[in-house]
C-alpha cells in the first residue's frame, strides 16, 4: 500500500486554493497578512478547509518553496505547475541523511524527524528535485518539506492539497491505480498530453507523478534524471567498504611485517 | 618571583588577535541569530565556505599524518621519523579544527553526536562521521607519547608505544576511507555538479589528491617551522618527498585527464565561462606547474624550489575543494554564492587558533626532532625501577 498524488496540469486552473490549505493544515503564515484574520484552526473540518481555501487561493499564487511555503503553484508561460515534495519510491535524501532523519513511510510519505535532525543540510544538496528546504532563521533550525499530510492520512482523510482542489488536478490514491488512470488519460486523449508520466520511473520512481501537455522541462520538473535511484551510486562506492578495508588491513599488516624482518635481519647482520 | 613578561607583539600576533576578534564577533552572532544572519547560505545554496573550505580542505590538509605514518612504520622508511611528529601534530589539530568548524556549520550542533548512536550505513556522511570520529582519537593516541613524555608518565606511553603499528594501520585506513568518502559525497548529484569535477572516480581523486597535499604539507610545515623555530631544515627527506609528489601528481594527472576524455567533459574547455577558467587554474597551479618544476633536480634540491611547489599544489589542492563543493554546484543551484565576511572570520579565525596551538605544542612539548642525530627519547625497558611519580 503506497499512496501517491496525481498531477494533472492539464486541468490545473491555478486557483491556488492547495497552497492555502496546506498552509492552514501546517500552521505556515500566509503571503498576505489580511488572510490571517479568518484563519481556521489547522484540525478544522474540510468543509471549512475547502471553502476557506478556495476563498483565499489567489493570494498565495505564485513563489518558490521555502520553509514556510511547502507547496507552491508556479506559472510556465500559460501552465499552472504545483511543486512540492515527490515522495520518492527510494528518497535521496533518507539515503544521505547520516541520523535517518527522513525516512520512506509503508504508507508513501516520506517524513522528517526533528529530534534526530543534526542540521547538516546534506538532504538539501542531494535531491534531485531541491524540495526540502530551511529555517535559516531559526536558531533551532528544522528541514522543512510537504509530509503528503502523514497526520491528515492517519486518520483516515486524504491531503489537504487533493482535498481542496476544485477541479480534481490533484487526486489521491493508490500508485498503481493512479499509474492506471493517467495510462488511460493518455491512451484515450493522445492529442491533449504530451506522452509520458514523469514520475512513474525518474529515480526509481516517485509518489507524485505528472501529467503535461508540453515536455516536462517546460515545467520546471528536473530533466534526464535517471530511472536508477540515486542512492545506488553511492551505494555501489559504501557496499564495497566491508571486503576492502579487511583485505587492506591484510596487507598493509605484511608489509610491516615484511619491511620488519628486513630490519630485524639488518640488525642481527650487524651485530656480528 | 618572576613575573614574565606580555609577549611581544609581532605584527602577526596583531593580526591574529584582529582575526581573532572579528571571529568572535561572527560567532556571538552565529549562536544567537543563526545561520541566516552570518552566512550567505540559502534553500538553493546549503554548503558553503564552512563545509567548503574548513571540512573538505581542512580534512585534506590533515592528510600528512597518516602519509608520513605509513612511510615511517608500515614501510619502515625510518629516516622520516624527524618529520613525523610535527605532521601528526598538523593532522591532530587540523582534525579537531575541522570539529570545530562543524559546530558553526551545522543548524543543531549540540545534535553532532547523533551519529553514535543514530546509525544510516547507507548514508555517506554517517560513514565520514565515524571515520573522523574514530581517525581523532587515533590521531590523539599517535601523538600522546609527546605530552607523557612531558609528564613523564613512562608506563602509558609504553602502552601506547607498544600499540603503534596497530594504530597506524588503523590511522591509514580510516583516513582512507574518509578522504574518499569526502569526494563520495558528491557522487549523489551527478544532475548538479559540473562535468569538471563530477565523475563516478571522485572518491579516487579525492584520496590522490589527499596523498598528494599531504606530502606537499609535510613540505610546506617544515620549511614555516624551520624559518619559525630557527632550526636546520631536513633537506635530503624533502627531496625524497619532492619525488614521491612527482609520482602522485603524474598518477592523478593521468587518471584526471583519462576519466575527462572518456566522459567527453574536455569539450567544455571550448567555452568561455567562470567554469572552464577555474579549472584551468586548478589544474596549471595544481598539476602542471609543480609536476614541471619537479623534474628539475635543481629544485628538487632547493630549499626555495621544494617550497614553492608545496604551496602552488597546496593552492591547486584549495582550488580543487572549492571547485567540487562551490564553483562547480553554482550552476545548477540557479544562484551565485560568495562567502559573508563573517563566514570568512570564523573560518580564518580557526585557521588562526591552528598556528597558534601548533606554537604552543611546539615550545612546551618535545615536537621537533632533538638536532643531535641518534637523541630520540628512549623508553626503559622497564618502569619498576625507577622512581614513583610523586
């Protein structure tokens, strides 16, 4: 069971109503302070959660992922592109992480521990779509990136971003079953996608997966990344690390061993 | 009683206590504001100077301890033991400096000892982690015999004596496999760091490279302290080691251009950018200029000559790390970073504290090679006899 979210950025209209539940659901603050005033609680029913969200969704158009902003609808020529965590099949960044810090979920997501967190930042360096992000601010400075709602799914309801979506650009299931219906969307409108759904094999694939009308480059998403994770190549380097340091332990070992009979033998020469 | 006297202020020591207090300044404000009030560090651009230059430098520079370790005990090239202790001594500070420089760079310092017991065999860092961790206290154990020679302490530094060989084997293969484990780091982002300096080899260069500063140091620190501490400079070891440097730079040229080509990466050198010059640099400076000017025995022989080549692989060496770790990750980061001034003072103030340790030890402590040939510290047989510490 591995949940995942479909994007479809054919239907995307770019009200940004998903940036503003996720910030609801996170406690972020909003692009503009006059939202604050009918702010719901972060435990809200999504009743009120979809149409606050939906009131409020232009105004958090637009920016870059940040610490406070864990989801951001940016603009590609006239393509509205949701960014935010891809929630990885084999996450870079819990391979990188030296504490395992972030770790992959049996559900989908993939989530961070504060409390183990040291601050080295390698997770930040190593994604290869740059999604987590800092409190450079803070002086108890946390990683910060989309957690697919983990608290929302526990208790049974889908992410605040899917659940607020007025037009279903964003929907939540089981990966295969999405995989399923984006194959159809593109067998059945061929015309209307560009044919290929990045995220199904793109390092070893991910949780979120797109759809586009144009090549996905266009929209910002990394190009030619691999379909083998990333952590394989430094595995390949680290698996090695237990058979050699024996076998060099050896050697280095007889070659004291060696150099000193040399020596013990010089000396007894020259003694006599 | 004596009172001695305030040492005289040298315009170095003025400098240093400059350095020194601008550092402190930066590190009153890196505690108490964080990270993003002393370093230009961003979402786009999380490693700067401080992973850079003091971790990824600092590590490589600290090399020479276990280089000139494994040449005096494992191929029991004795005659090197002069310039052995100053490098442990190097190695040990620049280990325990580049520690320090991890609790100004990381967001949760009071976390570092996370790894102990938090354990990613998958993860890279974690394995840099223990390494250095564990390469610190072998590097400590390698260089007490100094201080309990000081204190007298016959019967530990027995122990410790006795357990050299081990230790170095150990020292060696720990540093190893974290000076690899520095360029393995960069393996992950093969997307982001420039054909230049990405490559499936990178633990290889890093570890070449490592051999290599690490003999130019012993160069460099001989020559500093010669001219520091007024003593004769071991000038037929320095030739030795000018050869040994010959040999790894070809090794590493080699292997650099070879793993170039095959990546079709040369076809880079055609354009004009930051890039492409900075590597130039690093590779003439680095690589090309000293391998030349080795192969004149003139300078191989010279005081001056060995000297210079020290500082210009040193310099290629530096160039290096910052290309892997700043010049070549810009690109794709989407921003342009440069150091704050205030990184700059935390770094030079480290750098700062490591002269300044290293002249301590050196005054108080028996570092340097006595100048009578033949005047080692013997250790007795036995202790029973002597008389009991009171």
């Amino acid at each position: 069971m591995s949940k995942s979210i479909l994007i479809d950025t054919t239907r995307c209209i770019g009200c940004g109503a998903c940036a503003a539940a996720c910030k609801v659901v996170n406690r972020l603050p909003f692009d503009k302070p006059d939202d604050e005033k009918n702010r719901p609680s972060a435990t809200c029913k999504d009743d009120d959660l979809v149409a606050f969200a939906q009131s409020v969704g232009a105004d958090e158009l637009g920016g870059v992922l940040s610490a406070g902003k864990l989801n951001v609808v940016q603009t590609h020529g006239s393509i509205f592109v949701r960014r935010f965590c891809m929630h990885c099949q084999e996450p870079t960044c819990a391979s990188v992480c030296p504490v395992g810090a972030l770790h992959k979920t049996a559900a989908g997501p993939v989530v961070y521990d504060a409390d183990k967190c040291m601050g080295c930042r390698y997770c930040m360096m190593a994604c290869p779509f740059s999604v987590p992000r800092y409190e450079w601010k803070a002086l108890l400075p946390r990683v910060k990136k989309c957690t697919m709602c983990a608290p929302r799914q526990a208790k049974g309801l889908q992410p605040a971003c899917t659940e607020v979506c007025p037009v279903q650009a964003g929907i939540f299931g089981e990966r295969d079953d999405l995989l399923k219906e984006a194959e159809k969307r593109l067998r059945e409108e061929p015309a209307k996608y560009f044919q290929h759904i990045y995220g199904k094999e793109e390092v070893g694939g991910t949780s979120v997966v797109y759809l586009s009308a144009v090549p996905f480059e266009q929209l910002g998403l990394p190009a030619n990344l691999p379909s083998d994770p990333m952590p394989l190549l430094t595995y390949r380097v680290l698996s090695k690390i237990p058979s050699v340091v024996p076998l060099a332990g050896v050697l280095l070992g007889g070659i004291w061993w060696i150099t000193n009979r040399r020596e013990e033998v010089a000396k007894a020469e020259g003694k006599e | 009683m004596n009172f001695t006297k305030f040492p005289k202020l040298t315009f170095w020591r003025a400098v240093l206590v400059l350095i020194l207090a601008v550092g402190f300044y930066s590190t009153v404000l890196r505690f108490t504001r964080g990270l993003g009030a002393v370093t230009n560090l961003s979402d786009q651009f999380p490693w700067g100077l401080w992973i850079g230059f003091d971790v990824l430098c600092g590590v490589g520079l600290a090399a020479g301890g276990f280089t000139l370790a494994a040449i005096v005990y494992v191929f029991h090239i004795e005659r090197f033991h002069a310039v052995l202790r100053p490098s442990i001594l190097t190695a040990f500070l620049g280990y325990a400096l580049v520690a320090v420089a991890l609790l100004f760079d990381l967001g949760k310092p009071y976390n570092i000892w996370h790894p102990l017991v938090m354990w990613n065999p998958h993860s890279v860092m974690f394995e840099v982690a223990w390494c250095v961790m564990l390469y610190l206290t072998v590097l400590a154990l390698e260089f007490s015999p100094a201080i309990l020679e000081r204190f007298q302490l016959h019967t530990p530094l027995r122990v410790v004596k006795a357990a050299t060989i081990p230790l170095v084997i150990t020292g060696v293969l720990l540093s190893t496999l974290h000076q690899s484990s520095l360029g393995s780091l960069y393996l992950i982002v093969p997307e982001k760091l420039h054909p230049y300096w990405y490559s499936p080899l990178l633990p290889v260069f890093f570890f070449i490279s490592a051999v290599g500063v690490g003999i130019a140091m012993v160069i460099f620190e001989s020559n500093l302290s010669s001219r520091a501490f007024g003593r004769e400079i071991e000038m037929p070891l320095l030739e030795v080691l000018g050869r040994a440097l010959a040999v790894v730079l070809m090794i590493y040229g080699l292997l650099k251009f070879d793993d170039l080509w095959v990546r079709g990466a040369l076809s880079h050198l055609r354009e004009p950018s930051t890039e492409t010059l900075l590597f130039l640099l690093e590779i003439t400076l680095g690589l090309l200029f000293p391998l030349l000017m080795l192969f004149f025995r003139k300078i191989r022989e010279d005081r001056e000559g060995l000297f210079a080549v020290a500082v210009l692989v040193i310099t290629g060496f530096l160039l290096n790390r910052l290309n892997v770790s700043i010049t070549g990750m810009e690109a794709s980061s989407g921003v342009h970073y440069f150091p704050r001034w205030t990184e700059v003072a935390v770094t030079l103030s480290i750098v700062g504290v490591g002269f300044l340790l290293f002249s301590l030890a050196v005054r108080y402590l028996n570092v340097m090679e006595k100048q009578v040939p033949g005047a080692r510290y013997q250790v007795p047989e036995k202790t029973s006899h002597l008389a009991p510490l009171s």
